[in-house]
C-alpha cells in the first residue's frame, strides 16, 4: 500500500496565531516543530502498518518549505518546494490512500483557526455547485485520479467540513476554536494517541472499502468568488472565465485536473496581496 500525505499548518495541534504560520512571524520556528511532531505521531503509525510499503508527505503550507528534510525517516519521500504542477496535491496521482494533515475550515467559516482557501484573495469556490474548500478542492483533484482520502487532522470545523463532504473519511480534532485566532488545545500525548488511532481506523476503513475516491460528475462547473470587483476583473485573463457578478467567475471544464488549472490560475493572477 502506497500512502501519500499532504500536511499543511493551521490545523497543527498547539498552533493558532498568524504569527506562529509564516516564515517571517517570531514564532515560526516553533510552530515547524509543531508539525514535525503532528507528522511523526502519523509516520509511527504507519510503521506499524505491515502492508504500507511506501510513504510520500507532499510539504503543502505556504512556500512549501517548512518541513525539514534531515528529519525526515529514511523509509519517506518528501516533496518540496513550491511552484509544484499540483501545488497541496503534488505526487497524490502514484499513491492508493491520502491522508490530510494540518489542515484547516474554508474561506468563511465561523470559530475556525486561520480559514482561508488556498489565499486570503478567495472569499470562496464551488464544485459543482456545491461549496468547497482546501479538503474538496483537494479530494476531488484527487478523486479524478482515483485516490480516496482517509484521514483528516485539524480543529474541530475542519473534521466537521470533511464530514459532511466525504462518506466515511476518519478525522481527529486536535483543537477545538473559540475564534479565528484562540482555540482550546490538547495536551501533546493525548494529540499524539489521536493522531495514532486515527491512522490505524482510516487504513483499516480503507481495506474495507468504507471509504472512496470523490469522484465529481463532468462537466466539472467551477465558480471562484474573490474579495473585490478588481480581483475578479485580474481573474478575467484566465482562458474560459466568464463574469458572474462583480466578485464572482465561473468556468465550465471537462475534468478536475482542468478545473484545478483553472482555479489555480485565478488565484496566481491575484497573488502578491495577502490578506491572509
């Protein structure tokens, strides 16, 4: 069994403050450390997995530079560094099974750490019409390449997205929000029991074919709202946009590797002004 892991930061356990998730906030240091312990609590468990026979963890936060690679186990494959084709989703197309780790609640959610969707300039994106962030974005890029997602780490509104979109995904919550920026938080060895049970439940569910690739119907119609009229007039470049409203674009394409370019490229065309 092939094991692919893409492992972003907000939804870190211990992590909820902007300044603890970009590399230039004082806390910065910490929180890489933070995600390293996340990521060893998953890759223990695999370990104990007889049937896993190659593990690869895709870095999928900001620059995508935050997991250092001397510490990685010498049985796992890292992929670093941006400008990556598939960006979260680099190398999930060789795997059998995904995990998320780290991550974090779309654009808009109320009470969840750091909500964004892929950049600040996203207010927010649907599927098919059907609202999505990170995780669906993801799990149907994914999906397209018949990879089911078994495993979700996060606070307790990223579990819950993940819930409602994918039948039979296993989750742990790590920490539980007051707010975009305060949460109540686990102590680090019941985060690291949860992190271990969890990936034992999602492997087993997935031997038993509880869980799934989410595999969207084609057309896949994609709409990307942005924060202001000039985003989305920026956003206008992109091959196949047509305007919805003011904030608002939409494509029709005829597959989620497609769509994904398509989305990615909006985003690309607005980069360079953070509101994260």
């Amino acid at each position: 069994m092939k094991v692919w892991i893409s492992v972003d930061m907000e939804g870190i356990s211990g992590l909820v403050d902007r300044d603890q998730f970009l590399p230039d906030g004082h806390r910065y240091e910490t929180a890489r450390k933070a995600m390293m312990k996340d990521l060893t609590s998953v890759l223990e468990a695999l370990e104990e997995e007889s049937d896993v026979s190659a593990i690869w963890v895709n870095d999928s936060h900001d620059g995508m530079l935050n997991l250092p690679a001397e510490t990685m186990p010498n049985t796992v494959h890292l992929i670093t560094g941006g400008s990556k084709q598939w960006s979260m989703n680099q190398g999930v197309d060789c795997a059998d099974v995904a995990f998320y780790i780290g991550y974090h609640a779309r654009a808009g959610t109320p009470a969840a750490i750091m909500d964004h969707t892929y950049a600040g300039e996203i207010a927010s994106v649907t599927l098919n019409g059907q609202e999505v962030g990170e995780t669906g974005i993801n799990a149907a890029l994914a999906g397209h390449w018949n990879v089911p997602v078994a495993l979700i780490s996060g606070d307790s509104q990223v579990a819950q997205e993940a819930q409602s979109l994918l039948p039979g995904i296993e989750t742990v919550v790590v920490k539980y929000p007051f707010s975009r920026r305060s949460a109540e938080l686990l102590a680090p060895l019941e985060v690291d029991r949860r992190l271990k049970d969890g990936v034992h439940r999602a492997l087993e569910k997935f031997r038993q074919g509880v869980v799934g690739p989410w595999r969207l119907a084609e057309p896949i119609h994609l709409t990307v709202s942005l924060m202001t009229p000039e985003m989305a007039d920026r956003a206008m470049y992109c091959p196949g946009a047509q305007r919805l409203d003011g904030r608002k674009v939409g494509f029709e394409e005829p597959n989620m590797e497609e769509a994904f370019r398509a989305f990615y490229t909006v985003m690309a065309l607005n980069s360079g002004r953070p509101l994260y």
